[in-house]
C-alpha cells in the first residue's frame, strides 16, 4: 500500500504587472486554502504579466487556482490590457505540474476537470493544452494563443477555434456577429494544462570564455548545433532545400542550453532548463556537462539551482553518486542529500540549504507551522510527552515507533554489511535491504503521529453535540467511522512491523557477525510493535457497533500476532547460536 503524499506545483500567469493592489487579491485568494503554499510572485511591468508559483495536494491547488482564475476575472478588463507578451486572457496560462507522487497523466486529467469547472462556475471558456490536449495540434500553446485576445469573437464562433470548454450561454454559437457577454469580453479565454516539471539549473565552468560555454552548451543541449561543411567551425552552415539549417543533436535530450558569462561570479556558466526528469535527470546532465567540458580541457567547479527543485531530483542524484562509490543508498534522506550536493557542487557559489531549495521541504515546514509532529521531538521529549497524563501518545503510537526502531536496526546491520572490509561485491545486495528497511522505518515514523491523530479524532467525535436526535445520529456515525479508522491503523502497524522481520533475519543470517546481537534487538523490537499493535486493534475493534467488522480485525490481530512470534523466535535462534559458534 502507498503513502506518497501527492504533491503538484501550479504556475498561472495572469495579465496584470503592474497593479500590486490587483495582484496582492489574486495571490490571497490562492494563499486562502489551507495547505497551499505561495513560493513566488513574479510581476513584469514590460509584459504586464505576473507568474506566481503555488504547491500543494491536488485538491487543494485545484481550489486555489479556480478561486485565483476567478478573482483575476473579476479585476482585470482584457479590454483594456496593453504588454509585451502574447495573452489571451485575465488568467492567460494555467498549467499544473506533477512534483511527487502523481504522474503527468493524472495532472492531465485534473487539469480537464479543472477547465471545466472554471467554464462552468466562473464563465471563463478554456483551451486545454500540452498533455491537457484533446488533439495533437492543441498541443502547443501556439496554437490556443492564436490571434491574442483580439482574436476573441473570432475564436469563439468559428468551429474548430472553439475553446475545449463553454460557459453554458455560448453553446452551440456559430455566428461570426454573436453578441458576447460582456463578462467573457472582459476576462478572455484561459489555457489550462499539464507538463512536467522544469528545471533551471547553471553549471559554473573554470573559464571566463562565453564562447567556450557555448561550445559545451551546444554539445549536450537536444537541439545541438547547425553543421557546418568541412567539419570546421568556421565553414559554411549546411542548410535543407527550405533554407532551415541542418542540426546535428546534442546528446541529452529534453534539454535547451546556452553558455554565457556572470558578472557577478566571474565566471562563465552552462545554462539548461531540463524540460523532462525523466528523460534527463539532474545528474545525468552534470555528469554530461562534466564530460563534455573536460574535452574541451574546462572543468566543471559547481552547479547552481535557480528556483525550486522536486526532492526526487536530489535524491536520485545523491543515490548515482552512492552507487558509483559503490556504497549504500540505503541511508537517510537527510545524508543522500548530502551526497548530492557535494557532488555536484550546490553550494558552490552559495550556501545550498534544501529547507529552502526542495519543494517538499518548504511545504513540510509550512504545514508544521501548525504544530510539531511526535516523530520530530527528540526521544527525551517524545517520552516524556508519553508520560504525561494525557491518554495519547499512547500504547499504539509507543508500538509503531517500536517497530520504526526494529526497522532501523535491521537497515544498520545491512549498511555495516555493504561496508564490510572484503565485502565489495556484496554491497548491492546489502544495500537493497537498507533501502527496504529505510521505507519501512519512514512509514512506521509516520504510523507514530497518524495512531495519535486517529485517537484524537475519536475524542473530537465524543464532543460533538447531542440536544436533539439528529445531533445523535450524526455523533454515533462520527464516533463509529472514528473507531474504524482508530482501529485500521495499529492493523497496518502491525503488517508494516511485520515485514522487518524479513531483513532482521537475513541480516542475522548473512550480515556482518559482529553486529548480529543488533539484528537480534531489532527482531525483539517488531515483536513488541506488532504484539503491542495487536492491543490496540481489539480494544477499538471492541468499541465498533459492526460487530462482524470488529471480529474480523481481531482474527487478523491474531493471525499476524502469531505470526510475529514464530519469526521472531526464529530469528532468535540464528542469533544465539552465531553468538556461541
């Protein structure tokens, strides 16, 4: 089962540059739905264009930029818009950008449903664009954009031009001298669309020579270089029949790059936007520039992100660098960043900090604002906010960290096994443990806080009020969907802590000798969790009006509490006797 939190960025740019008052509306309406988080505000009075920069959970971006789509309609007059860049309307583009744990795909969809809403309720007709597009050619934003916003009547008559969706009052219109409502005069027509995830990245060059930057820039971007006759980079650029110059590719592909020369830092650089991750990721790119810049005797000293970047991207290059060093991936998040940031050379010219760099971080941050987390105290706190006499955390918040820390101890045996001296041939083979015990232990640390959080629910479903019959029912149906949920949490705990098990015995079995007690701990330590889980799921089953619900969680209670007993005695014989051979 996965527990990847969904995360999406969205990118709207609305037709007003100028006007902070106006701007200032739009962006509090975004910063109005509770776990959205504003990261940018970008006004131009040149293109009187503002990009602002939103992330959150689908639903909740989804909402913000319907809300911001709509304010924008109602404070800017496209009629009396006047800037340097193509428009269309009050809100010109919107696209939504999968960040974590949702595919470009399922941003599609959200954004057709998105555009269709904002038809619908606001009375903005909308393109779909990019991966949002129903038909090739509506692709490309180009094509939506057509003719600007003075194309407006044009596009709103003619079939074929016709935006995706319509306010309700303009179907089925096809007469080129229709009245428009005056409304849709003012706000113009909307693109909506999904693309994946772009990165701003420079890579800094021991070299002050932009034409040599360029060289590498041509070198790797995907559009490469015009060839030229004779192989010479002075001859004749070799054209089609149609005059179009032949190219010869780069290597990386999604790629675009130029080389240019920073006052600032002395220094000439390698700017690429990465338009795809998963066509070119991150480190793939540095490790490319790298190779490139050392045939042309350049070295590349360091890398500078402009702007955000998705966790993924750092710790996909952290784990490159691991696995070349031949080392485990199987550690902490906080230290494969680490790795990621020296190895290329993050904080070169600055100090990189991912609190403030990684999406996820910066909405983490935002939303503990509101509270902290139990798995974020220290154990000092944790147990003595345990001790107090409130009734939670409790026994089912202590055994899902119980489990956590048996994760932890297994995933320890396997990194001290992939560094054993002698060993390097098996250090995959360990470090694929580590990398299962380091998910186990991260979903197990967040079993800590959801079996609280479960518990206080059921206490806020006690308090909700009785006067009449009504009030009744719906506070028996709060106390009972409550219970439920209170009680498939300590299930999952326990078919979570489960599966340490699995790397506690093979880490007793094949890790490191010296450290075989440790997997015995950890073995001893999911027993607890699960034995303990256990508890919790009868008490709150026992609470539940469905009485067959409530037998057949205590029969998985049982069947999985047996089974940690069996594996753990198991493991316990393996490691007594390692510890006497």
């Amino acid at each position: 089962m996965s527990h990847k939190r969904q995360i999406i960025e969205c990118v709207p740019n609305f037709s007003e540059g100028r006007n902070m008052s106006v701007i200032k509306q739009i962006t509090d309406e975004i910063e109005s739905v509770s776990g959205v988080k504003l990261l940018d505000v970008d006004p131009g009075e040149a293109t009187n264009r503002t990009v602002v920069t939103f992330v959150g959970s689908p639903e909740d971006v989804t909402e913000a930029a319907f809300r911001a789509v709509r304010c924008a309609a109602q404070l800017i007059d496209m009629r009396q818009h006047h800037g340097a860049h193509p428009r269309m309307g009050a809100t010109d583009v919107l696209p939504l950008i999968p960040v974590s744990g949702i595919t470009l795909e399922e941003c599609a969809a959200l954004a057709r449903q998105l555009a269709d809403r904002i038809a619908r309720e606001a009375g903005i007709p909308c393109y779909c664009y990019e991966a949002a597009a129903f038909t090739e050619e509506r692709k490309n934003l180009a094509v939506c954009r057509q003719g600007e916003y003075e194309a407006l009547q044009e596009k709103l008559t003619t079939p074929g031009k016709q935006p995706d969706f319509m306010p309700e009052e303009l179907n089925n219109i096809t007469d080129p001298q229709s009245s428009i409502p005056e409304q849709i005069l003012k706000s113009g027509c909307t693109a909506v669309g999904a693309r994946d995830f772009l990165i701003a990245v420079n890579f800094n060059l021991n070299t002050t020579s932009t034409r040599r930057a360029n060289a590498i820039a041509f070198d790797v971007r995907e559009k490469g270089r015009p060839m030229r006759e004779g192989g010479s980079i002075t001859g004749k650029i070799m054209r089609y029949a149609s005059g179009e110059p032949i190219m010869q590719p780069g290597t990386l592909k999604a790629t675009k790059a130029i080389g240019w020369y920073i006052d600032e830092y002395g220094i000439a650089q390698v700017s690429m936007n990465i338009t795809n991750l998963n066509v070119t990721p991150l480190h793939k790119a540095f490790d490319e520039v790298c190779r490139c810049a050392h045939n042309r005797g350049l070295r590349v000293t360091g890398t500078e992100i402009v702007g955000l970047v998705p966790k993924k991207a750092i710790l996909d290059a952290g784990c490159y660098f691991l696995a070349k060093q031949q080392r485990s991936t199987g550690i902490p998040e906080a230290d494969i960043i680490k790795i990621a940031i020296k190895s290329m050379g993050l904080d070169d010219l600055k100090p990189f900090n991912p609190r403030e760099k990684v999406i996820e971080y910066m909405l983490d941050d935002a939303q503990q604002n509101a509270g902290t987390r139990l798995a974020d105290l220290t154990i000092k706190a944790f147990a003595e906010e345990t001790s107090r006499e409130s009734p939670a955390p409790g026994g089912g918040t202590i055994a899902a960290y119980m489990g956590a820390l048996g994760a932890a101890l297994g995933t320890m045996v396997a990194n001290l096994s992939s560094h054993k001296a002698g060993w390097d041939d098996r250090w995959h083979h360990f470090s694929s443990w580590a990398e299962k015990g380091q998910q186990l232990m991260t979903r197990l640390l967040q079993l800590v806080d959801e079996d609280t959080q479960a518990f206080n629910a059921i206490m806020a479903a006690f308090g909700l009020p009785k006067a009449t019959e009504a009030d009744r029912k719906q506070r028996a149906a709060a106390i009972e969907a409550a219970t439920l949920h209170a009680t498939e949490i300590p299930l999952e705990t326990m078919n979570t802590a489960l599966q340490a098990f699995d790397i506690c015995k093979a880490m007793a079995s094949e890790g490191n000798p010296n450290s075989v007690s440790d997997a015995g701990v950890g073995a001893l330590a999911a027993r607890a969790a699960v034995l303990g889980a256990a508890l919790n799921v009868k008490i709150n089953a026992s609470a539940l009006s469905d009485k067959a619900a409530a037998k057949n969680f205590i029969e998985q209670a049982d069947a999985l509490a047996a089974k940690a007993d069996a594996e753990e005695k198991a493991i316990m014989e393996i490691v007594e006797n390692k510890i006497t051979e």
